[in-house]
C-alpha cells in the first residue's frame, strides 16, 4: 500500500511539475505572439505566422500527451494542483473545446453568443493596435466556424456521455469488485481524457485553417491569455495585464 501511495504522489508530483512549465511555456508563447500583433501588426511572412501558431499548438499537444503517459486519469480529471476556480471551469481535464470557439465569437463580434465569463476582462480588452475588433471575419469564415462550433457541441456532448455512462458502470461494479472496478474505471477514464485532449487540439486546428494566419496569431493571443488569466485569476483573485 505505501509503494502504490509513493507511486501515486510521485505522478501527482511530476504532473504538477509538467503543469507548472507549461504554465510558463505559454507566457513564453505570449511573448512571441504578441510580438507579432504589437510590433509587427501587418507581416507579410505567412510561413512565420503559421510555424508560430504550429508551434503554440503543439506545445498544448505535447503538454497532454506528457500527462497522459506519465499521469494518473484520475488526478487529471480534476487535478489538486489547480485552484478551485479553474476545476469549476474544467471539463475532463481542460477546457471545454467549445469555449474556444465561443471566445473567438467574443473577441470578433460574431452572432449574440455569450461566454459564462467576463472575456472582455480575462482576455485582451476590445482594442489591439487601435482595431474596433481583433479578428474581422468574412461571412464564410463565420459559417464555417459556426459549423465546426455545432460539431464540437456534439462531439463534447458524446464524450460527457461516455463519462456519465462510466460512473453508472462503476458503482455498480464496486458492489461486486472493488479492487477491480478502481482499475476498470482508471483505464477507461484515461480513454475519454485522451479524447477530450484530442478535440481541444483538433478544435484549434481547425479554427486555424479557417482564420488567415494574422487572424490565427490574434485568436491565440486570447486562448493563451484566458488560460493564463483563469490560473492567475484562480490563484490571486486578479486579473493579468
């Protein structure tokens, strides 16, 4: 029992650990982004915008991956590590990959849709370099990424399923097999995170094929900083500027 309990605060440990520098990863991420908006607001390099996204994406990608391999579903599913705020806003792990498109609703004045959360205050403000709107988008990107927000909501509703349908499984299985049912329920709990970690990364893709590379750097400047914010809010009750 004390080498399962050393083992298990030994992963809790590293996942914490991994979590704390992707944490400073995307302020690094934030750095160089924001390069680009403030400094070079109109860049005609499109291959250096579109590696600067690739590369802000695969950070995420290989943060989850990482905690996937080395974690316990279980902390992950709701890890002691963040603050009660951000595990009130976490869906399996994460974000929910809706909230991603909902924010670039926000921050490009698309529809009437609202967000659970003040972005205005957890994001940017409503101005970048003097524009009424961070990201401008033309009446097909607007239908496009509103038919990949309508896909997200059901691909969000399946995988909530699944997890409502597992906790129904295992407290039934627990009236039979406890130690069994404990790790029934981990390998499978491990699936569905891996496959909320996939839709948030597909997601992102996604709204970057959509958007142009400039307007791609502009979304990801906002998805990095309510990330950070959430964390920095949940942890000091402020908001980063």
């Amino acid at each position: 029992m004390s080498n399962s309990n050393s083992n298990s605060n030994s992963n809790q440990g590293h996942m914490q650990s991994s979590f704390l520098q992707w944490t400073s990863q995307q302020r690094s991420d934030l750095e160089d982004l924001l390069h680009v908006v403030e400094v070079v607001p109109e860049p005609d390099d499109v291959e250096v915008l579109r590696g600067l996204a690739q590369k802000t994406i695969q950070h995420l990608n290989e943060y989850q991956q990482s905690r996937s391999v080395d974690g316990d579903a279980l902390s992950i599913y709701k890890p002691s590590w963040c603050t009660s705020f951000e595990n009130f806003l976490f869906w399996v792990g994460g974000l929910k990959p809706s909230i991603y498109i909902r924010l670039l609703f926000s921050i490009s004045g698309i529809g009437s849709e609202k967000v659970d959360l003040d972005l205005s205050k957890l994001v940017i403000g409503e101005r970048i370099n003097g524009r009424k709107k961070v990201v401008e988008c033309s009446d097909v990107q607007v239908k496009l990424i509103k038919g990949v927000h309508a896909q997200t909501v059901l691909s969000e509703q399946q995988i909530s399923s699944r997890l409502a349908n597992l906790q129904a499984r295992t407290n039934t299985s627990w009236e039979q097999d406890v130690g069994r049912a404990v790790d029934a329920h981990r390998v499978a709990l491990n699936g569905i995170v891996v496959d909320a970690d996939e839709l948030r990364v597909k997601v992102l893709k996604e709204l970057l094929q959509i958007l142009t590379p400039l307007q791609g750097i502009h979304f990801l400047v906002a998805v990095n900083r309510l990330h950070l914010s959430i964390h920095e809010w949940g942890s000091s009750n402020t908001i980063i500027n």
